[in-house]
C-alpha cells in the first residue's frame, strides 16, 4: 500500500512553501543540486528575494570537492540584484569578493566572515565604507588589526553588535589595548560586544565601558588580560546586563576552544593556514559566464541546462 508522502507531489506546493522550505538550505546547496532539480525550482531560486539571506557555511572541508565558493557566492549576491541583507562567508573570503559584496550590497545589514585570512585591513576598510547601514557584524579568526576597526567603527554608525574572536592564550607576551581603544572611540551605538580571546586589559574595558554607554551585553571570556574586582567589577556589573567573564565556561561557544598556555604572541591565531588557489578549472567544463556580473569568475550557474 503506497503512503500519502510516498505519493506527494512536491511541484503541487504553494510557491511561497516551496520557496520557504529552499530557503533554508543554504546558499551552497541550493546553487549546486536544489536549483537543478526542476524547472519550477530554478525559477523560484532566481527571484532576487530568495536571496536577502545568504549563508555560505562550511567547515573548510569544500575546498577538496571541487567546489569553487567564491565564484558561487559572487553568483547569489548577483542574483540578490541589492536586496541581500544578511551575508555569511567562511574559510574562503578575500578582498576581492568582500568588495564585490559591498558594492552590490548597500543595504547589508549583517555580515559575518570566519576564518577568512585572504581578507587583509585594506580591503575589510575599503568594503566597510560602502555599508553605512551595517548594524550587526562578526570578524572571527581572521587577521584583522585596529586599523580596520577604526574605519569600520567610523563608516558604519548604526553598528550595534559586533563579534571580534580569536583564538585564547593563557599568557600573552604582550598586553594589547589597541583593538579595544578603536572600539571604544568609534562604535559608540554598540548594545552587544563579543571579545572572545582578546588581548585587552582592564584599561581597554573601562575604556569600552566609557566609550559605548548603551552596552548590554559584553562577552570577554579567555581575555585572561582583564582581571575583574573592585570598581570595575562593580561598573560592568552596574552597567552589563549579560556579562561573560574571562573563566566562564565555554561549553555554547560554536568555535573550537582550547587554550594555548604559552608566552609567544604567534599562537592568537590558529595554525596551518596557507594560501590556497580557489578557482576551480573543474567547474569551467560545465558552466560558461554569461557577463551579467562585473566581477568575472569564469562561468554562470544560469547556464546550467535541463533535460
């Protein structure tokens, strides 16, 4: 006896249902088989607003299945024709495609890039002043110094989460403020501040807490540089309404966490990192550009045809 699923139609959905249930697969999925399976379906993730939100998470583990990421988040921000808000980029990230993003982008309001160390202060700079209506951004595991922060914190005045990560040491050669002062002195609409493993000591967070008054949420766990107790304690627990201190647990931390208990500066960020060559000459076999995007990768996916 055959089952009522077993039966189902699936081009029988309403367009909006259909639409909703491909929306959440992602952007790389959807890309790479779900706009293949039909007609019905490649049309509906063509619309512009199938992509206000694109999340290109991977674990880096993409690189050695011939796909070419860059070129397929270059594509969907295409497709957004201005409408993306909300963009996740992991592992694969230059300045190239940061600025591309931008660019067609202008009314990005999240953006989030993970181990992205192809991205350097300049080009983080030169994308960050093209996003005026930037509210929400996370930077973690990249290379990126105050430089970036300051024009960050100056071209982007709606700012008011921000997520700045590294990897945890238990000792530091040296104490650093820098980050911590560039924030304080340009992100003053801040309500949610996440400094996961930063070297910043009590000087910097009492410039913080002077610097961004609406500050609801602060996030210094593993910033074994700050040392909480007297009245500093009792600003940020006057001030802080959720607040994470160095030795909290770090057990809903997404990110891998060990500490390294060691004095050498070269261990804040994760190692074994190198450059790597993402242009896949595989996919070129299969898909020819069409020319609708300045940023020229090699291919369409629109070129995809159907039997």
């Amino acid at each position: 006896m055959t089952t009522a699923a077993e039966t189902r139609n699936w081009l029988e959905l309403p367009l909006d249902v259909t639409a909703s249930i491909l929306s959440r697969i992602g952007a790389i999925e959807i890309l790479n088989s779900a706009q293949n399976v039909c007609s019905l379906w490649r049309n509906i993730c063509k619309d512009p607003l199938m992509w206000r939100s694109i999340d290109m998470h991977n674990l880096g583990d993409l690189w050695d299945m011939d796909y070419d990421l860059a070129k397929m988040c270059v594509h969907a921000v295409d497709r957004s024709c201005g409408h993306l808000l909300d963009i996740n980029v992991e592992y694969f990230g230059t300045d190239a495609l940061l600025l591309h993003i931008s660019e067609r982008s202008v009314h990005l309001k999240r953006l989030r890039i993970v181990s992205c160390y192809n991205i350097s202060d300049e080009g983080l700079s030169k994308a960050a002043s093209k996003l005026p209506f930037l509210e929400e951004l996370e930077i973690s595991y990249c290379s990126i110094s105050k430089d970036a922060l300051e024009t960050i914190g100056r071209s982007c005045p709606l700012l008011k989460s921000f997520k700045f990560n590294v990897q945890g040491c238990r000792r530091f050669l040296l104490e650093s403020d820098d980050e911590a002062l560039a924030i304080a002195q340009t992100m003053p609409e801040l309500r949610h501040l996440q400094l996961f493993g930063n070297k910043l000591t009590n000087d910097g967070l009492l410039a913080i807490l002077n610097g961004c008054p609406h500050l609801e949420y602060l996030d210094l766990r593993q910033c074994f540089n700050v040392s909480l107790g007297g009245n500093l304690e009792k600003k940020c627990v006057e001030r802080i309404k959720n607040l994470r201190r160095p030795n909290d647990s770090t057990h809903d931390y997404e990110f891998y966490t060990e500490v390294h208990d060691t004095g050498s500066s070269d261990e804040d960020y994760p190692s074994g990192i190198s450059d790597i060559d993402f242009m896949s000459d595989d996919y070129d076999d299969y898909f020819e550009f069409s020319g609708d995007s300045d940023y020229d990768f090699g291919y369409d996916y629109d070129a995809v045809l159907f039997d």
